[in-house]
C-alpha cells in the first residue's frame, strides 16, 4: 500500500497501543497463561445464549430506540432503585451504551472543553485521559500512593479551581482493587458542593466487593447523583465483555447532554442482545451473587500464592490483584512482565503503564477472572519464580 503523502499532526502523539493489547498479544505469541487483560476465560449462563438466540429468530434485529430498549431500561432502573434508594427516569435519565469505554468517552466529549480541566485518580485506567485530551481538555492528577491508594483530599481541594468541569473517579478502582468508603463520598459531595463541577463515576465493578464491605455507589448520595454521570458494565458483571454493553444513568441536564454526543458516536446498541439482558435481569441474584463468586476466586489464587516470594497486596473488590515483586527482582516492571510472560509463561501487567511518568513501585497487576484450572496452574509457574 502506497504510504500517505501529507503532513499528518496526530491528536494524540503520545498514545501507542495500550498494555492490555501489548500483553495479550505477547501471552497468545508465547503461549502463557494470560492473567494480564481482564477477562474471565469462562462463560456465561446458557440461559442468556438462549434469550439472544429468542429475540433474534423473533424478528428483533433491527435499530432499537437511541437511549435503549425500554425493558432494559425499566430494568436499570428497578436495579438501582433496589441497591441505592435512588429513582431515574426511564425516558430521560438512562441510556444503553456500547460498553463502559464508550460512556466514558461521550460523556467526557459531551461535557469538557478546550481549556477545561479535569481530575483524575492515578494509576488511572488508561482511556480517560485520551477522551480528555481529544477535546482539548487539561488533565489535572492526583496520585492514588502505594500501598493503601487511598485518596488524598486535601490535595484535591488544592486542585480544584475555576476551570475545574470533571472529576473522573472509579470504585471498586482498577488496577489497585480497593474500594472507597462512605467518607470518601462525603469529602467529594463537599468539595463539589456550590459549583458546577460534573462527577462521571465509573462503576463497573459495582457488584465485585469483598469481605462485607459495600460499594457506595453516587446513586446512594443524593447530592453527588445530581451531579453524576454513573457508568456499568454488563460484560463485567454477567462474564461477556466482548459484547462490549453498558449503560449511563445521571440527572436528565446531564443526560440530555450526553445524549447528543451519543447518537453520533453510536446512536444504538445491539437489540437482541438489550432485550436479552432484560429478560436476565429479572434474577437479582446473578448480579448479588457476583461478590462471593470472585471473592472465592480471590481467595483461590493468594492461598495458591502463598509461599512465593510475591508480596500481596490488598484486594477489596474488582477481579483484581496487585502484587510486589521486590524480593524476586530490581528490574523495571515492563522488563519484569515481559520476562514473565516469555521464560515463566505467566502474563500480567504493569502498573506503571497506568501512570502517565510511568511511575514504577515495582507492582504487577494479575486477573483472577479465570477457572480454577487456569488459576491453579498459573500460581504453580509463579511460586516458582
């Protein structure tokens, strides 16, 4: 193919491919056991299969509504009206999305401007900071520190200022797995209180919490909902992330606004497919049981851990799990994986790729979203290292 002639200014001239494409490419070349990208390597219900196939030989293969089938969205609704006390409109305050990425980025290109600033929490998850830079934004940090990353506060009221539009948070938090509390909310109603500051809170492991502790949602904080755009995941929560479906709720100013940008960048989502998770979601107990099904995961794999020179490090929630590696080796963390991968056949990812200094603590980041098979013999090749 001949190569393209003209000057080419990139919009993002520090982006390449991210880490968990890198990684699982490098574990598929390798043959290694792929603990990197997070993803379960199992299935989900037939059930849900089924449901598909229904609505596909029904005849429901066309364009549905914008903002998404209303059965899914009635059932959103009933969802969160359940866990967080919190009602949205069905019409105007929920819409279906293309997975959480996609509501991410419309609700970023929705709401931020040239010369606005927006915060974010690093290690941050590497598509936020892209969706705010195309739209000439001005990404404000604020590091999550090792070991604990819990946020800072008092640094973030520092930060905030008259161009403040976005704070971008994310719990249960990939890739540090921990879980932010009731007073964490209360301390950024606070800071938000009085200004026109929009929260976009990025939810998707809602339902992935360990050990008693609860998710606090910004549905569960009426003053934080009136001024939150709150994203979820249905590929995280029922196992089917590469059907790539999400959905946004938030008061319907926002929702309006988000709206515009989505019947562009999209304008629907898959039919059969929503009205299959309607249909799935009326057993509330395949989203409430989620947290004890990773939560035996987590367990399987630390105990399959122990006696390796990996040091643990908390896991709160998420299908996540952080690990030092100081006692093993001094190299740099990319090194460290890319050696993983290849000699040990183990794939996992660097936290520093999650920092924009690529800032290194020498932590890897592994997936426990896996059967025990997959788990079990990936633990017996790291207590070897």
């Amino acid at each position: 193919m001949p190569s393209y002639q003209h000057p080419l200014v990139s919009r993002l001239p520090r982006v390449g491919t991210t880490i968990f494409t890198v990684m699982s490419r490098m574990a598929q070349e390798c043959g290694a056991i792929n603990l990197s990208q997070g993803f379960p390597d199992f299935n989900a219900e037939d059930v849900l299969f089924e449901r598909v196939a229904h609505w596909m030989r029904t005849g429901n293969n066309q364009y549905a509504p914008m903002a998404g089938v209303a059965p899914l969205r009635e059932a959103i609704a009933a969802k969160i009206a359940a866990l967080y006390g919190m009602d949205y409109d069905v019409d105007s305050e929920i819409t279906v999305t293309a997975g959480a990425t996609q509501a991410l980025f419309t609700a970023v290109a929705a709401l931020v401007g040239p010369g606005d600033e927006v915060i974010v929490f690093e290690p941050v998850y590497d598509s936020y900071v892209p969706a705010i830079e195309l739209q000439g934004g001005k990404v404000v940090r604020m590091r999550l520190a090792a070991p604990d990353y819990r946020p800072d506060w008092d640094a973030v009221r520092a930060a905030i200022g008259p161009r403040t539009r976005m704070i971008m948070i994310n719990s249960p938090h990939n890739p540090t797995a921990t879980v932010w509390s009731a007073d964490d909310m209360n301390m950024l109603a606070a800071l938000t209180r009085g200004t026109g500051i929009v929260v976009v809170s990025d939810e998707v492991y809602e339902h992935i919490v360990f050990d008693g502790l609860v998710h606090q949602s910004c549905a569960c904080h009426p003053e934080l909902a009136a001024r939150s755009l709150i994203v979820s995941s249905f590929g995280k929560t029922y196992h089917i992330t590469g059907w790539k479906v999400g959905y946004v709720v938030g008061p319907r100013e926002l929702m309006t606004e988000f709206r515009k940008v989505h019947q562009f960048n999209v304008f629907t989502v898959n039919t059969p497919v929503q009205l299959a998770l309607a249909d799935y979601m009326g057993d509330a107990s395949r989203h409430l049981g989620l947290a004890a099904f990773y939560q035996e995961k987590r367990d399987f794999f630390r105990a399959g851990l122990e006696g390796s020179r990996f040091e643990l490090l908390p896991s709160a929630g998420t299908y996540f799990q952080l690990a030092r590696y100081r006692a093993i080796s001094d190299e740099p963390d990319v090194r460290f994986v890319e050696r993983l991968t290849r000699d040990i056949g183990v794939a996992a990812i660097p936290v520093s790729a999650f920092f924009d200094n690529g800032l290194d603590e020498r932590v890897v980041r592994f997936c426990f979203a896996k059967n025990e098979a997959t788990l079990t013999a990936a633990c017996e090749r790291l207590r070897a290292v």
